[in-house]
C-alpha cells in the first residue's frame, strides 16, 4: 500500500518541520563513547527516509549521511541464522524473552540457567546469533552476511567502515567477556575471536537511511521486496523478527516505544533506527544523539510525532 495523497500532503508539509523540533531534543543526549570512532558523529545530526511498496520515498533533513548498522544488523543475522539453521536450531542457543537489562548486559548468564542469552537482540544472543551463520571460515560467514544485506537493500555497494570495526574490535572487552562466558557455557560454536570478528563485521556494515528504508520495506512486505518482486525471506521468519523488533527491538526502553509509537523497531549505538509500517512503509532514521538507553533520542521523538500526526500505531 502506498502513501496516502493525506499523507504525502501533510508530510510535505511539515516533515521539515517536525525533523527540526525533534532535532532540538539532541542536545540532551550523547554520541556512543564508548566505541571511540563513534563518538565522532555529529551529534546534532538527524534524518529520516521512508519508501512504500510503490517504491515511492519521502525524506527530510540529514538523510544523506552514512553511518554503521550496529544493533540494528542483530535483526538479519537473526533470520540468516535462521534460513541457514532453523527455528529448534536456533532457540536452543538463544531465548525469546526480553530482559529488562541493558544491551550489554551479562548479569544473568550467570543467574538465570541454562546460561543462554534471553533474545538474540541482545548483545549476548546476537554473538550466539553470529556463530550459527554457515560459512567455512569467519571471512566467509561475513560475506555471506555482507550479501545477505546487499540483496535486502538493493544496494551492492555496501560495505564495512573499517574504522568503526577497528575501534570496536580494539575496545570489546566487555563484549570478549561475555563471548568467552558463552563458549564455556557450550553455547558459542567456534573459536571466540573467530565469531566476535564476524559480529564486530555486521555491526560495521555503513549504511544510510535510504538502505535502512529499503531493508525494512521487505520486512514490511512479509519478505518479499514489492519494488522488484522478489522474495527474499520467508514469512515465517519475518514475523519471528518483528515480533522481536517489538518486544526487544528498542533495548530496555521497547515497551516505552511499543505505547509511545507502536512500530516494529530496531536501533543501534551509532543513531539509526530501522522501523516500518507493516503492509506499506520502510522507514530509516539516524540521530547519533543518544538517550539513556542507546537510542536516538531525537529519532524517537521524530517517530511518535509521526506516528501520532499519522495514525501509525499497531495498537
């Protein structure tokens, strides 16, 4: 379904205008710090792009600028886990259960048996998730990967920032902790610094908002890319990962979002959202600005505006 001419009417508009009030909201957050290549984002930053099954796009202030996936990839290596490996594969390494902790969170590895990650969401699950991609070596799983979201963006260009995943390589112990936590849990297949490159890797992946529209445009369409035609996923594992963009996609704030928006989501540390209108839109947002809990903190305010002006909630 495309846009409505209501809502290309208003959104031409006032989109600008509803992009530079959310804007203002950035000075009250902050770049990711903690993977130092990212703290050098322009903090003020912040675009959307949005495509509908037509393939007609709508998009408004800093749209054009390149960033790195970050978390937002954990969903497609997710369900290339998933097409390589299957459901009962899959869930007996990785849970289905938010978590209630921060993204990074390793408490209840240890507390909660049988020491599997809660959801592959997390960043406990999605090195778990990372594991579990077919591939001979690390070099091939990641470009098994690096295909896998080039066929979904319809953008054979994409490629890695290799700056990013150096910088996030060199400062991962936190994440090194938890992957070695994993492997003598006997969840992580692999050698560990084999599967923490593939993870560093799909995290690093540089994209723009356009990309992100056009990944989350199949999500919306059940699989199927409605601009070409072609299906790309099955349905089944398409709603295993909206269902988790829903209740885990938006790391401990996603119940906040689900009410607030009421969208399928996933963010990363770097300022993207990936979200979408199921049956009709594909939407990219980027805001390197950061709340308290790892999300854009004026893309957020930029999607319940939307959502609110536009009757998007699901609920």
């Amino acid at each position: 379904m495309s846009f409505t001419a209501q809502e290309l009417e208003l959104m031409n508009r006032q989109l600008p205008v509803w992009v530079e009030a959310s804007k203002v909201r950035s000075a009250y957050g902050k770049t990711a710090s903690y993977i130092p290549e990212l703290a050098k984002a322009p903090q003020h930053a912040l675009g959307i792009h949005m495509i509908d099954t037509s393939g007609q796009a709508v998009s408004a202030g800093d749209c054009g600028l390149a960033f790195t996936m970050q978390s937002i990839s954990k969903v497609f290596t997710l369900i290339l886990a998933l097409m390589d490996n299957g459901e009962e594969a899959v869930f007996q390494k990785v849970g289905m259960e938010p978590t209630g902790d921060n993204f990074n969170s390793m408490l209840k590895l240890e507390l909660v048996r049988p020491g599997i990650p809660f959801n592959p969401l997390i960043n406990a699950g999605a090195i778990a998730i990372s594991s579990l991609i077919h591939g001979r070596n690390s070099a091939e799983k990641s470009s098994r990967i690096l295909a896998f979201f080039q066929s979904l963006a319809s953008n054979d260009t994409l490629t890695y920032d290799m700056d990013v995943y150096k910088s996030e390589s060199d400062t991962a112990n936190l994440n090194r902790s938890m992957a070695y936590l994993l492997k003598d849990n006997g969840v992580l297949e692999g050698q560990v610094e084999d599967v923490l490159d593939v993870y560093f890797r799909h995290c690093s992946v540089q994209v723009t908002c356009s990309d992100l529209a056009r990944m989350a445009l199949v999500l919306a369409n059940n699989g199927t890319d409605p601009v070409t035609g072609v299906s790309l996923i099955p349905r089944r594992y398409v709603q295993i990962a909206k269902t988790f963009m829903i209740t885990c996609g938006m790391y401990n704030a996603s119940g906040e979002f689900a009410i607030q928006v009421g969208l399928p989501a996933k963010s990363g540390v770097s300022g993207g959202i990936l979200t979408m209108v199921p049956g009709r839109l594909g939407i990219g947002v980027i805001g390197p600005a950061l709340n308290s809990k790892g999300n854009s903190i004026a893309g957020v305010h930029l999607l319940e505006t939307l959502s609110r002006e536009l009757d998007w909630s699901l609920f």
